[in-house]
C-alpha cells in the first residue's frame, strides 16, 4: 500500500504538467528547523490531489521527517518525526450541493476529524509543535491520528453534522490498538464565527498490559476572526483509558493585519492535565509567541520562543524554535 | 425606372456599408513572450466604459486547494464570488497593490464578496494554504481579455477604431501600443 502510494505521488510529480488545469496538481514542502532543545529536524512532504471522474476528487499525502532529539516536541505540529517514511492520507472524496444541502462522502484513509484538525490548521500556521493536547505522547488526542474509514457530512453549510467509522491507522510512535473506532462532529457557521463540538470513542494508545477500556474525548473547539485577526480555541476532556482522565485547551491568537504585510503574528497559551497517580500524572503551560513570514520564492520563515512550566517530563523551560519552508507546486 | 432601381440599390449598398463600419467587431490576438505563446496575459484597450452594461457575476473558485482562474481580469467596480467548494477552510486575502481585503476563515459550501473599485493588479493568497495565489486585474475599460493555454485571446465587440491597448502577465512589465480594431488585423502581442 505504501509504496504503491508512493508510486503514485512520484509519478504526479513528474508528470504534472500546465495542460492538465486542475485535474492533477502536485506539491513538495521542505523544511529544515532547529530548536534550542537540542533539536534539527528536517521533513518534507509530497502531495497529489485533483479530479476523478464523475465528481470524484482524490488526494494523496506522504511524509518523512526526523530530528535529532528524544525528548521534545519541537516541530511535530501535524507530522510524525520518526525518520519513517509515512502515507499520511490517502482518501477519494465526492461533494453533493442540492439546492443550500451539502453532503459530503469521504472514504480512504484521513486524519481523524475532531475538533481543529486538518493539516493546514496546524502545519505552518506559525506553530512549531502541536498543541499539548493534541501530542501523542501526552495522553490526550494527536494530530498524528488518521482513520481507515468513511466520513460523511451532511447539512448545510452554517450547520453540519460529520461521523466518521473506522478503524485507527495512526503514523508516530504512537499508534492506537487496533479496532472499531468513531468521531462525532457538529460544527456551526454564522458571521465571523465558527463553533464546532466533537465526540470520539476509540481504542487507546498505550499498552493492553495497563491500559484498559476505550478512550473517550469531548471537545469545543472556536474560531472567530475579523479583518484579519484569527481567534481560534478547543478545550477537551476525557479518558485516554479506564482510570484516569484528561483535559485541556489552548487559545491561539493570529495576526494579519494588512499593515504586516508578509508577516503573521502568533501567540499561544495551553494547558494539559493527566489525571493519574501523582507519580505519572502531568499537569503543564505553555505560552508560546512567534511569527510566520512569507518570503519570496516559495519560502516561509518561522519563528516561535515557549514558556513552559510544570511536570511534563524531559523539557526545557524557555526553548526557541526555528524553521525554513520551502513550497513548491507543480501544475 | 430602371434609373430609380439604381438609386435605391445604390442607396441599400452605401447604408450598409455605413452599418458594417460602425458595427462592433471581435479583436482578436495572440500573446507571446520571445516566440513562445504566452497563457493568462491580459490585454486591454482603453475607452470609457460609462456607456457600458452593469457588469455579470464573475467567480474565483476556490476547488482543490487552487484558484481558478489563475488570473481573473475584471472591469473596475465588477464584484468578484470566492466560494469555498473545498472541505477545508479557506482564507481569502490580497495585502499587496490594488484592493487589499482579508476575508477570514470559511467553510466549504459559502460564498465571499469583493468589490474591486478601483484600477490596479491584486494579487490573492490563501493564508492557510501557500501554495495557493491568484491574480486579479480591474482596468477602467469594457474591452479586455485573457489569453488561453495557447496564448490566444479575443476582445469582443469592440467598435471599429484605432485604441491604445495595455497587456500585462504574471511576472511581466506592462506593454503598451496601438491597436487598429477593423475586423482584419489580429492584434500581436510580443514580450521579449
């Protein structure tokens, strides 16, 4: 499956070409990065995406990337940094809009969709590491999360509902056990704002030997934004498995005012609590301030300094993180 | 009688010549920058556009993590639709020359409008997905047009005359000449 993925994406690449329009359109990012926890990484990731016949969209998505430290979470906002070479999603897709409905029928593979979840959401936003809930390592949920399944919408567009059933097929070191998994979503559109709550029931990630039962979440997540300024939020609890409980949230702020021009301004306050005995329980903050810049020729800056405290393990308490981007699409 | 005929054919034959010259007639051309053909260059002529219709509904999608079209020319005060028809959020903005507007983030299946008032190059971004950029051209004319993949374009119903015209592509100066609109010479546009 993965090389013939692989085949595929390759294949896009070389032959993707201006006379094609939009049926077929391949893209490579590239990035290298260093952080002061004693972390370089370096990943790329190739894409493939476009039209099938009879309204059928298609895309591919594979990644590799490593870094060179254990214990940080430097630069994993939405890929694994295994030096594995990853399918991340590879799903078709058909969109229906009769009259003001939306259906949507998705089926492959994709990343589970809870709360803020897509790629562009947290892969060069601006943040360099994902948020605390949403790192696999954390007891919580992880970007890293992908479903083998069908996804469906249905609604309209200001209001839908999306369940997706399926089994896990996360990437990372991380990986839930194996069985039947589902994800609940309403999200809700209205003016400047856009108010999702999610529900997923699924299999844990840690070992049979102590972790039983299922893992549960529920999460809010918000977003609101007015001439160029992005507020965006979830909040979560649940279990990771029978015993213990996690909640959290984060809050982002993002700017981009015309005034800034090529550059995003971004700040990030967090807070995770695993509710254990105290020997493992975790219970940290983080704030994080950074920035994005859009250089030319395909280039994109970023910056971001933490300020992290509590008992997460293994962490520095101010580390800075840098990272160069280089895009490319080929039509 | 026979004389009278004459007059009359004659008279028919004159008017309709007369009709023909004043008639609109399509301008038609090619782009090309050195000897290669030039695709989504725009050209456009000068003239008032006051006497002009309102103008139609003109979309920039948004599908497949793309604009299309690449590059979009419209006559000033022309409201552009950005619908959403990806699944994944889009956000619309153009902070550089010509109108500057950020739409934020919205879903698939909505629709955002922009007003481009005045003259000028706006070039469209997605702030989510960088690899996605458009260009927008608002010209104070009713005559203009976009070259195809084989550099070709056409200006339609424009009424006989000598105009000056102005043509422009992603990453070029603009060119500026004359164009004769006689329903006989195509219009050659040359970068080089």
């Amino acid at each position: 499956m993965k090389r013939a993925v692989l085949v595929v994406l390759l294949t896009a690449v070389v032959h993707a070409s201006p006379a094609r329009g939009q049926s077929l359109t391949a893209e490579a990012d590239v990035t290298v990065g260093y952080s002061t926890d004693d972390v370089t990484a370096v990943a790329t990731q190739l894409r493939a995406f476009g039209d099938l016949k009879a309204g059928v969209r298609f895309y591919l998505e594979s990644a590799w990337a490593r870094h060179s430290g254990e214990e940080s979470d430097a630069f994993a906002g939405a890929y694994p940094y295994g030096g594995h070479l990853d399918v991340i999603e590879t799903y078709g897709e058909r969109l229906f809009m009769p009259g003001k409905s939306l259906i949507a029928v998705r089926g492959g593979r994709y990343r589970t969709p809870f709360g803020i979840a897509g790629r562009g959401d947290h892969a060069y936003s601006g943040f360099l590491r994902s948020p605390l809930i949403r790192y696999d390592d954390y007891f919580a949920l992880s970007n890293t999360f992908l479903e083998h399944g069908v996804d469906v919408i249905v609604g309209v567009p200001q209001l839908y509902v999306e369940t997706s059933l399926g089994v896990p097929a996360d990437v990372g070191d991380e990986k839930r056990r194996s069985g039947f998994d589902r994800v609940f979503r309403v999200q809700g559109y209205r003016g400047q704002w856009i108010v999702g709550v999610s529900h997923i029931r699924t299999r844990p990630n840690q070992p049979e030997s102590f972790a039983h039962g299922r893992a549960e979440f529920t999460g809010i997540d918000v977003r609101w934004m007015h001439e160029g300024v992005l507020v965006r939020g979830e909040w979560i609890t649940g279990q990771p498995f029978d015993g213990t409980t996690t909640d959290g949230w984060y809050a982002d702020l993002m700017l981009h005012r015309v005034a800034m021009g090529p550059v995003t301004a971004v700040l990030r306050a967090e807070q995770l609590n695993y509710n254990t005995i105290a020997q493992f329980a975790i219970h940290t903050t983080r704030l994080t301030v950074g920035a994005k810049i859009r250089l030319p020729r395909g280039l994109t800056a970023q910056v971001n300094l933490n300020r992290q405290s509590g008992n997460r393990p293994a962490y520095r308490s101010t580390p800075l993180d840098l990272a160069l981007t280089y895009s490319i699409r080929l039509h | 009688m026979i004389r009278a005929l004459f007059v009359m054919i004659g008279g028919v034959l004159l008017l309709a010549s007369a009709a023909r010259g004043l008639a609109p007639l399509e301008l038609p051309g090619v782009a090309r920058v050195g000897d290669r053909p030039k695709p989504n260059a725009v050209v456009w002529l000068e003239s008032s556009v006051a006497s002009l219709p309102e103008t139609v509904k003109v979309v920039l999608d948004q599908r497949n993590l793309a604009f299309s079209p690449h590059v979009l020319a419209v006559r000033v005060g022309t409201t552009v639709e950005f619908p959403n028809n990806d699944r994944v959020f889009h956000n619309v903005f153009s902070f550089h020359d010509g109108k500057r507007f950020d739409l934020g983030m919205y879903p698939v299946g909505t629709v955002k409008n922009v007003t481009f008032g005045r003259q000028g190059l706006s070039r469209i971004f997605c702030n989510i997905h960088p690899n996605m950029a458009a260009y927008v051209m608002a010209v104070e004319s009713g005559h203009f047009a976009v070259s195809d993949s084989s550099g070709r374009f056409l200006i339609a119903a424009v009424p006989p005359g000598t105009y000056t015209y102005h043509a422009w592509h992603p990453g070029g100066p603009t060119l500026t000449g004359s164009a004769t609109v006689d329903g006989e010479r195509p219009l050659e546009i040359r970068w080089p």
